[in-house]
C-alpha cells in the first residue's frame, strides 16, 4: 500500500509569522483610528446631550421631587426678562404644585394653574367681581384676555406670544409669577417680602425659602447641565 502523501501547508511559519508582523500595525492603526472616530462623535449633541442629562441626574439626587429638565428653561428666560432667580420660581412651583404633578391644579380656595394663581390676582383686583379671597366671577375667556388683564391691573402675562394669558400655560403661569414677585422686590433682593406677599403665610415662606436656597446651592451646576451655553 502507497503511503498518502502529506500535504504542504498552504503558508509556511514563517510566512505566517511575517503577516502577523504586518497586521499588528495595521490593527494598532485602525484602532487609533477607531479611538479618535469615537471622541469626535462625542462631541456631537446626542452626546453631550447624554452627559449633560447624567450630570443632572446626579445632581437631582440632592432634591426630594426632581425638577423637571424642560421647565428650568422656563424658569431661566423668566430670570432674564423680571430679575426674579430662577430657582425662587423653582422653589415655588414646587410648593404650589409639586412641579405641577397634583391631580388638579386648582386649590380648594380656588387657585389656579401651575403657580396657582388666585383669579383675581391674576386678572386684576380692579375687576368688578373681585374682593375677598380673590376667587371674583371670571369667565375663563376674561382670565386668559392680555387685553383685560391690562385693563384691571392683573399680573397675568403672554410668555409665549399666543394671545393668551393662560395660568394653565406652563410659561404663561412662570411668567406671572415672576412679573408678581419682581414687583415686590424679588428682582431687588427683598425674597421674603416677595414671597410673604404671594402667600400670607409665614410658614409658606419658610417652605419656599428652604427649596430656594437648596436649589440655589446647585445654581451653577444644573445650568451648567442644562444650558450649558449659559
């Protein structure tokens, strides 16, 4: 019987010894390659996006209720146009309605809106109907009307340019609360007068300066985070 004959390996070791010494550089420079397509992609916005959200996210764990990423912009135009810190407003949203996560937005005093506005104070006390606690007899169309609320004196405000004055608007409702607080001296310094003249109670200004100066420790960082263009 013919003894089989072995067959030559298709590469000899030292051919293949000799392309393992060719690939190492070209793996070495795909991965740089590699290494610095990623950093670059980082600096994308979906990104920064991701980091800014995590350093929040970090930084919300210091509060009790998160405050909600899409109302501090809110809260930071409102600074800019009325002087009044964004992170007062913070702080009253927060009591008023627990960042607008109660299950009705209006108290049983009836208060209204994310701020929680009483009607007249809100449309004006000039109006007809208004004495008391403020409830008055509104309609909502008179409420929500720029045009009345400028007629008796109100501090409802058009953030947004619709036409409307809505306490139920998110920017609307902050607005408001920064043009009321900026008249009683937020915009100046004076945040207890401020705040003691929205609500009446020196308990509610404790309440709201407590998550004012929480808030305000972590100004900074969380604008930093959100806006990081600030």
């Amino acid at each position: 019987m013919k003894k089989k004959k072995q067959k030559k390996p298709f590469l000899s070791p030292a051919t293949k010894l000799g392309m393992i010494f060719l690939l190492i550089p070209v793996s070495i420079t795909a991965y740089v390659l590699a290494f610095f397509a990623w950093k670059e992609l980082q600096t994308l916005s979906i990104f920064e996006k991701l980091e800014q959200r995590k350093a929040l996210a970090e930084i919300q764990q210091n509060f009790d209720i998160e405050i909600p990423e899409e109302y501090i912009s809110v809260y930071v135009a409102a600074e800019e146009k009325y002087g009044v810190p964004w992170t007062l407003l913070a702080a009253h949203h927060r009591i008023e309605t627990r960042f607008s996560t109660m299950k009705s937005l209006v108290s049983p005093a009836g208060a209204e809106g994310h701020m929680q506005f009483m009607p007249c104070t809100f449309v004006g006390w000039d109006h007809p109907t208004c004495s008391g606690l403020g409830k008055g007899d509104i309609s909502s169309s008179e409420l929500k009307n720029p045009a009345t609320i400028k007629k008796y004196g109100g501090y409802g405000i058009d953030a947004n340019g619709d036409g409307k004055a809505d306490p139920y608007d998110i920017e609307d409702a902050v607005y408001s609360a920064a043009n009321y607080l900026s008249k009683y001296g937020a915009a100046s310094g004076d945040l207890k007068r401020a705040v003691f003249n929205y609500n009446h109670s020196d308990k509610y200004v404790e309440d709201v300066l407590y998550f004012y100066n929480l808030y305000n420790g972590f100004n900074t960082e969380i604008k930093e985070a959100v806006l990081p263009n600030t």
